[in-house]
C-alpha cells in the first residue's frame, strides 16, 4: 500500500504476525490464552473417551475463531466470549455428540459437506472407494451413488472426475434435505428419492450405468458401536440385520441390472465381510474381476467387480 506522497512501505514480519493485542485492534475486551484452554480441552475429550481429543479440541477452537485449523499456530488468545462457547462445545463433545454435528460439516476428500441429525456422518475410509471410482469414471460416464446420504460419494465424483451424469438415491426423508442441500448448483447430479431394495428403481437406466457406488448400512444388529454412533447416527444407515447383508444382497442384484457390459461397481461393507460380499458377488453369476479392498488400516472395507 503506498503512503500519501506515493511511495511503497517495505514489508516486515510484523505486518503478518498475530499478538494478542493485534489479533482484533478495535476489540478492548479481555482476552484470554488459548494454549492452556487447548490444553485443558484436550485432557477433558481424553477423560471422556474421545479418540483423537486433540484434534478435536483443535476443529472446535477453529470453528469458533472463524479461521482454518492451521491459523490456530499464528494465534496466541482468544476473547472472554469465545472461550464461553468453545468450552460449551467441548462439553457437548464430551457428551460424545459428534465433532461434525457440533461443527455443521464434514470433510470429505475436497468436499465440506453439511451434516446433522438424520443422516450418517461419512467416514474417510470411505474416501477410498470415492477414489476407485473416481479413477473409473470417463469423461461422460453415467454414475450411481446408493444409499447416498449426504452425498459423498456422488458429489466427489462429480468434483473429481467428469462424469456425464450423477444420480444420488437415497430414501431417508431426513438424508434426503441434506442430499439435496449439498448437491444444490452441482451440475450434472440428480437427486432420486428411493428405496434400493426395490428392484425396478432407476429402471429407465437399466444396462446404461458406467459405474455403481454403494456405501450401504451393513454393520450387524447387535454390534457395539460408539456413542457417536449409537446416539447420533440414524440406525437404518448403520445396521443392515442379522448378518450386516440384508441390503447388500439386493444391491447387488440392482448393480448387476443397472450395469452396463463392462461397467463396474464397488460395495462398502463391515470388516467381517471380507469374505461373504465377494462370494455373494461371485454366486451372482453376472460379475467377473471380483476383488476385495482393505482400507488404510489393513481391515477389510469394500469389494469390486466389473459386469460381465
């Protein structure tokens, strides 16, 4: 910026650097440290059984300082008032209600997507089988997304690649305000309230679909799962019966009507699944290339095929 006369001022660090009396100039009310209440947070999420409390701790502080996790390195205080709300959502974060419930959002590859009661939280092992099909989606493809929930899958697709078209379904009326939310000005995805146990969804496509995504609920009833889990997120996402394939196996009846000859699909599933999904694919007798993935942990997490 130049000065009345003219002339340019040189740049020092000080121009960058955040104190805590520059951090907000025109504001005069106290201000508090944030290290000591990152630190008090972390062992509180800690105390109650938070798996990553520091993280945690961190989003939350960032999310009421209105800047990225990363700016927090530059930041020394926060006000007498964002404390207050920081320790309220630390306290609701020890009551395990879900760090992205208390956000808004969640991150999901390049993605932010909103989130809240009703519809399931998409996890970033998930992010794996948005990445498989995303290298296998043409330039014009036609893509399906079952059980779409928020959208992350469709919605990476449609970010990442260049598909021809995206149709997300989902059948939760709750799932279904989020979906639509966070595909709302995303060009080329269309939104379809439906149940994917019914064999004549989507029949207008049948044998025209390049590829099929699915992250359907198949954990088994009676699983112990997280607070998060258990409390938060709607149970129909979550649990798929008995044996966590009660919606599995009509998925894969609908993927291999909707494939093309050639197209492929891919299926998330339970770790206790590394077997039964790609057998129950193989048994189908209209798949070829069947093969089962491990997530970044080295448990068992989705299976794939391509259509005969």
């Amino acid at each position: 910026m130049g000065d009345p006369a003219g002339h340019r001022r040189e740049t020092t660090f000080h121009d960058y650097a955040v104190t805590p009396t520059h951090e907000h100039p025109s504001d005069p009310t106290e201000r508090v440290r944030l290290a000591p209440a990152l630190a008090a947070a972390t062992a509180r999420l800690a105390e109650a059984g938070v798996a990553s409390p520091r993280v945690d701790a961190e989003l939350l502080a960032a999310h009421v300082l209105e800047v990225g996790r990363g700016r927090l390195l530059l930041m020394d205080t926060m006000r007498a008032g964002e404390l207050h709300r920081f320790d309220e959502l630390v306290a609701r974060r020890a009551r395990r209600i879900p760090l992205q419930h208390l956000i808004g959002t969640a991150a999901f590859r390049h993605l932010e997507l909103a989130v809240g009661a009703g519809v399931f939280v998409p996890r970033p092992e998930t992010e794996l089988l948005a990445g498989w099909g995303i290298e296998r989606t043409a330039p014009g493809a036609t893509v399906v997304d079952l059980c779409s929930g928020t959208g992350a899958l469709a919605l990476s697709v449609a970010d990442e690649a260049k598909p021809g078209r995206v149709i997300a379904v989902e059948r939760s009326p709750a799932a279904l305000s989020y979906l639509r939310g966070n595909a709302t000005g995303v060009e080329g995805v269309r939104v379809v309230e439906g149940d994917v146990t019914d064999p004549e969804l989507l029949a207008e496509l049948r044998g025209q679909v390049d590829v099929l995504l699915c992250n359907p609920p198949y954990v088994p009833d009676g699983t112990p799962v997280p607070p998060e889990v258990a409390d938060h997120d709607p149970a129909e996402a979550v649990f798929g019966g008995t044996d966590g394939l009660v919606v599995i196996r009509p998925v894969i009846a609908l993927a291999a009507a909707l494939l093309r000859p050639g197209g492929v699909a891919g299926i998330e599933h339970d770790d206790v699944h590394a077997e039964a999904v790609p057998e129950l694919l193989r048994a189908d007798g209209r798949f070829t290339e069947v093969t089962a993935h491990d997530d970044l942990t080295g448990r068992p997490r989705f299976a794939t095929a391509r259509r005969r």
